[in-house]
C-alpha cells in the first residue's frame, strides 16, 4: 500500500472547499486548505516537501489558476497539479495541461472521478519522487566526493579530472587495470552539464572487430546477413551523453579512423547506410597502456591519439596511494557489512600493515575483492588476521627469519620452504607460474604452501 499522501486544496467556495476535503480525507489522504492564491502559495511554500497533488481553483480572486500553475511547480517541482472549474472545455483543458497540470476537473463531477484523478496524480508525484532520490543516490555514488583518499597521486587526478568535467573536451584516463578509471569517467560526466543524460561505457577489449563496429556504430537491415531489422549503436545511444571508451588501445585500426570521424565531426556512417548519422556526443576514453608510445610505434593512429589527449588524467595505481588503503578497507568493509547483513569487519593491526605493505597488481579491485573473501571467511566477531589474509599477500610480507614452522636451517624442508618463497614473491603470488619455475605440479604447490604455513 502506498504511503498517505499530503493534499492542498485551492479553492474560494468554503463548502466545496471543505466538502472535497472531507471525500478525501476519507480516502487516507491528508488535506491542507487555502482560501485564496496568496494563502495557498504561502501553505505550499511551508509544506513543499510533504505536498503531492494540488488542487487548484482555475477561478480565484486574486489569481487564475492556469497562470499560477508554474509558481505552483517553482515551489514544489515534485508535486502534480489538477485543476477544478465550474465549467470545464477543451481549449481551457488543453491550456491547463501545457502550462504543466497532470489533469482537470469539472466542479460536481462524481466523487469516484475525483478520487481516481487525485489518485493517478499521487502516484506520478510518489514515482517523480522515486526517480529524483535514485538520481541523487547515483549522483552521490559516481561523484568525486565519493572517491576514497586523500593521497598527493589521488588529489592530483581528482583536481584535473573535477577542471575539465564541466567542459566538453574529450579526456583519456590513463592508468592500470583495476585503479578506478571507469569511476573516475562516470564522475567526469555527472559533473558535467550532461548530467542525466546516457553514460554509455564499452570495453572494447570484451569484443571481436565485427562485433565490436556493429556495437558502436549499428547497421541498416539487410547491411549482412541476418542483419534482420535496423540496429542503433551505442555511439548513438550515448547522444547528448557520454560514452565511455574502456581499454581504447585495443582498438582495431580500421575502427580508430571511423572513430575519428566522429570525433571530428560528430557525424558516422552505419554499416549499409548511405547517408551519415549526426550525434552529439562527449568522449572519455580510458587505457592501461602508453598510447603516445603505440602511436609511434605505429600501433594506434597517432592522429586519434591527439583527439583524445586533449586532456590526460593519470589515474594512479593502488601502490602510488598507500596512504588511502586504510580509509579503503574501512569503505569496503562496511559496503561487505551491508551486503552480507554482519557487523563491519574488525583488522587487526598486523593485517592492517600487511594490506599496506603489499604491491596490490590489482589495484583497487583487487583489494575490494580481497575484502570481500575477507568479509565471507571470517567468523563473527573475529578480527581479520594475517592468517585470513590470501597465501600471496602473507608470503609478500614474509622474510627468510619470519616464515612460520620448519625454522632448522640445516634440514631440507627449510631450504625448500624458502627457495618456495622466494619464487613465489618474484612471480607475485601467482600459483601457476611459481610451480612452472619450480618444476613441480600446482597441486604439489598447494599442498607445499599448505604444509609450511605459507
């Protein structure tokens, strides 16, 4: 059921006034009253952000309620206006609805009609009301102050990316995989004035160069086989918004000129199409790799590298920003908490240090997840110790005196226990290269690991 709604009635007849506040009232609804226009505009200025329907006369004596409707909407922009005559005809409804009324009434229509429109104009205003709080929450979620740290490398990315936001020159993000590019794009255009305007991202590493150009750019029927109906491509799902270009070094060459051409001119041209598509879009492209390097190597066009480098945001790896991990962990494990309905996960000051210290190849996403097994693995209660910690991030901590259990130098288990990590630290944890180096099974590795405590 949905929740009572708040109700202002405009009007200068006091027993009609009264008459439809009672009807309503019936119904769940709670009513405010107003004589006049001055009264009714000083009662929805105090209860703008309780007031969903007004019901306002179209003839008052200080005012007609077609020309109050915007002053109305100015000052509660969520709340639906229905407007009440004695004598209701097309052109005044007509003019009701442009000027911004949900609906229009005929004074002495039967209560179930008023009960239905009043009803119909509730529910839009609660849905306008949903929208605009998701909106916000979005917003909040992909702003820059949503971004955890206060590190010089995170500052300075933040600072450039927060200048060229509100423009619409294109921007590459350059930086490793897994350090928060797409977060970064996605708070570049809700700053912008395209803001609640599409945000269309694309990896254009998940696809092949086919898939890829039908993806971006669509096609016409009858374009190639089983091209069955027209297709629109994202570039022009993205109109008046963003779209956002993730791992752009792997764009086919062919790709990157059709690309350019939108870059240059907004407009491209649809597989089987004869004529172009006009678009208006911004562009913010991300990489992991040295782009200006590939463009003189011959790899990527050197001429669609400068159309992107307009603006260079170097978003910085997870090792650039030590300093944020701690606010980081604190973030994720109250974001696991909610998830997974449990207290926030406690670190231990050991473990805490441990998550410092580590090289993080991941980056940001790999600590999330780290955090997220964490949060899964741990009892109740129980702080997270280096022990809960992965294998690869207790043995980058280890050294040849701190390992735990086989301490005899003079035995073989200790020199195996600490050529075992040694390979393990040069490879960065990865199971499968260290047990190739070491010539032995994955399964053994696990088990060795298993054995000495690793």
């Amino acid at each position: 059921m949905p929740t009572p709604a708040t109700l202002l009635i405009i009007d200068d007849e006091p027993q009609l006034r009264q008459l439809l506040a009672r009807v309503l009232e019936l119904e769940g609804y709670t009513v405010l009253q107003a004589s006049d226009a001055q009264r009714g505009l000083e009662t929805l200025r105090q209860y703008a952000d309780d007031v969903l329907v007004i019901l306002s006369d179209v003839k008052l004596p200080d005012g007609h309620g077609v020309d109050l409707v915007p002053r109305y909407k100015a000052l509660a922009p969520l709340a639906e206006v229905v407007l009440l005559t004695a004598y209701g005809t097309v052109p005044d409804s007509v003019q009701a609805i442009k000027a911004g009324a949900s609906d229009y009434l005929v004074k002495g229509d039967a209560d179930e009609q008023l009960v239905a429109v009043v009803a119909r104009a509730a529910d839009k205003a609660r849905l306008q009301r949903q929208v605009a709080a998701l909106e916000k929450r979005v917003g909040l979620q992909y702003s820059f102050a949503s971004m955890i740290g206060t590190s010089a490398a995170l500052t300075q990315a933040k600072t450039m990316a927060e200048q060229v936001a509100p423009t619409d020159a294109t921007v590459l993000l350059e930086g490793p995989t897994g350090s928060g590019k797409e977060l970064f794009a996605q708070a570049i255009h809700q700053a912008s004035l395209r803001k609640g305007k599409p945000f269309v991202a694309v990896n254009c590493s998940a696809f092949s160069r086919e898939l890829l150009e039908s993806e971006l750019f669509g096609y016409r029927r009858g374009a190639f086989t089983g091209a069955m109906a027209d297709k629109k491509g994202l570039i022009e799902e993205a109109h008046l918004g963003t779209l956002f270009l993730d791992e752009i070094g792997e764009l086919e060459l062919g790709l990157q000129a059709k690309l350019l051409r939108v870059l240059e001119g907004q407009e491209f041209i649809k597989t089987g199409d004869t004529k172009p598509t006009r678009v208006n879009v911004r562009l913010v492209a991300a990489t992991n790799r040295n782009l200006r390097l590939e463009a003189e190597q011959g790899r990527f066009r050197a001429d669609l590298y400068y159309r992107l480098s307009v603006v260079v945001v170097a978003v910085p790896a997870l090792s650039a920003r030590r300093a944020d991990i701690p606010a980081l962990v604190v973030h994720f494990n109250r974001h696991f908490a909610a998830k997974l309905r449990k207290q926030p996960l406690q670190v231990s000051p050991e473990a805490l240090h441990t998550l410092v210290g580590y090289a993080w190849p991941g980056n940001v996403r790999e600590l999330k997840n780290v955090l997220e097994r964490a949060a899964i693995l741990t009892p109740a209660e129980t702080p997270l110790a280096v022990g809960g910690l992965p294998v690869e991030l207790q043995i980058a901590t280890l050294g040849p005196d701190t390992a735990p259990g086989f301490d005899d130098e003079r035995s073989l288990h200790y020199v195996e226990k600490q050529h075992i990590i040694r390979i393990l630290r040069d490879v960065a944890g990865n199971k499968t290269e260290a047990a190739r180096q070491l010539g032995i099974g994955l399964t053994t590795l696990y088990r060795k690991v298993q054995e000495y405590g690793l």
